[in-house]
C-alpha cells in the first residue's frame, strides 16, 4: 500500500499487518506463554474498542490480535500499549512468539518450570530474521499440551523414572496406566524399557506409595515441527538435557544450523528431510 509513506514490509516485522481493506491493519501482540496481566487485559480492551471494532482476536499460539485499526491509528495505539508493557510481535521470515503450557507450577504432570524457559528464548531470539518464519513452543511434558512437536524448536519436559521396591504395594497401575506399555512385572518386580519410555510422569504422579521416583529430569529437544501445507511432526534431537545452559546450547546450535542451511521461505522442518534427519542431527550435536 503506497499510502502516506507506510512501508508494509517494515510494518509486517514489528507485527502490523495489512488487511484485505487496504487502509487498515491488524495489531499483533506480543504475548509470551499467552500471560498478561489484568492491566494489560483492560489496555488490549480499551485500544479495541478506540482503535478498532471493538473486537479481540485469540490467535492459534496464544496471542491476541486487534484488528480493524485504521493506517493513520497504529502508532498511537502502540504506543499505549506500551504504557503497560506490551510490545508488538512479529510476522513474515523472522521468529515469532514462545508458546508455553503452565507447566510444573500448576499442573500436577508438568516436568519443568516453562514461562521462565519461554520468557528466556523469546528475549534471546524473538524477531531474529530467519529464512522463513520460525517457531518455538515449551511444553511441561509429553502430554504435549504446548504442541511442542509442531513447532521449529520444541521443548518438552521430561523425566527418567525408576522403580523403588520398598514401599510397592503391588499393585499393577503403572503396568496399566502407562501409555507406552515400557512397564512390565515379574515375579513381584518392576521393570521399565527405556526404549519405549516417553519420559512422561504418568508412572511417577500416579503411583499411590511413591515407588515410582524421578531418576532425572530436564528438557528434550524437538526440531523440524510444522503445520501449513506440508505438515511434519518434529523429529528427537536429544534425550533429558538436565540443566538449562545445555539446553540453550542445543538450541543456539539447532537455530544457527537453519540460519546457515536453510533456503527462503523453507522451513526448518523441510530442509531437514532435504538434507537428512541423520545428517542434520550429526552436524547440530558436532556444534554442542
């Protein structure tokens, strides 16, 4: 749109958005985990209802979207939304918003804390240009609540149990419950395969005598996850990573590999089946 000087490509990164109506924009925000607070749900609100149709939009990955404001409107309207710290967010080929579960704060199967670990990546890559869009997503655990492993980089928490003898009650929940079948008995023992194991904390949380205990726990890295036309689930790249300063190097690795191999307007997932999930996995864990 050649109007008044509004350069739309330039507006698209700090997430302003044209719409079909050619004079008016969607507003996207910049939401990490999908939290606000409550002034900043009342500012969302109030920049709706003056700036645009009144309406607000929840999008697919937490975010929220006020559409409806007209060219002239958009500066304004950031610019009190930045009042109560909210900044714009991002579209085209560029990283976009960290979604994060609530994790081990709230959720009784959560392996790991989450909006600290998503608030860490969005600060450290949010809005890097990449060579086409690309996503991040933190999920507390297999349940997979987060969808992790549709995102370009998923972290999903995990944990490694092992059976405790004192205490059992032989009972056979876990022998039943696990989704994986990795837990078998014999003679009054408990077994896990750790071939099957999804490192969920079903056997752990459910165990009624605490004869299921946590062995490790930490972070499993997803890579290649994309929805779209050409959907892919994401591929393993690690097992339990325990702390978080590995974590990020794993992530810095992955992210820096698709910066330099990736082609425009491929996603991370794509070039991985072109060059190989084997070959790709070998060249991101050379660089750790």
């Amino acid at each position: 749109m050649a109007k008044q000087g509004v350069d739309n490509a330039e507006m698209k990164k700090i997430g302003m958005i044209q719409q079909k109506q050619k004079e008016y924009f969607a507003l996207r925000l910049r939401v990490v985990g999908g939290d606000l607070n409550p002034d900043q749900f009342r500012k969302v609100a109030e920049i709706a209802e003056i700036y645009g149709d009144g309406n607000i939009h929840i999008t697919t990955r937490q975010g929220i979207e006020i559409h409806n404001v007209y060219y002239t409107k958009l500066e304004k309207a950031k610019d009190e939304l930045q009042t109560v710290g909210i900044r714009m967010g991002a579209c085209g080929p560029r990283v976009r918003i960290v979604v994060a579960c609530p994790g081990d704060k709230t959720c009784r199967w959560g392996s790991i804390e989450t909006k600290g670990m998503a608030a860490r990546i969005d600060e450290k890559y949010f809005g890097s240009e990449t060579p086409h869009k690309f996503k991040f997503s933190v999920t507390g655990c297999p349940h997979n609540c987060a969808k992790a492993s549709e995102n370009d980089i998923g972290i999903m928490g995990g944990i490694l149990p092992k059976w405790q003898e004192e205490g059992c009650i032989d009972c056979n929940l876990c022998v039943n419950i696990c989704p994986t079948q990795a837990i078998s008995c014999e003679n009054g023992r408990y077994c896990l395969d750790e071939q099957k194991c999804i490192n969920c904390s079903i056997c752990t949380a459910s165990c009624p005598t605490n004869s299921w205990e946590i062995e490790k726990k930490g972070y499993i890295v997803l890579i290649g996850g994309t929805m779209g036309k050409i959907p892919r689930l994401a591929s393993r790249l690690t097992g339990i990573v325990e702390n978080q300063d590995d974590l990020m190097r794993y992530i810095d690795a992955a992210f820096s590999y698709y910066k330099q191999h990736g082609r425009k307007k491929e996603r991370f997932g794509h070039m991985i089946d072109r060059i190989g999930l084997e070959k790709t996995k070998g060249d991101i864990l050379n660089e750790i």
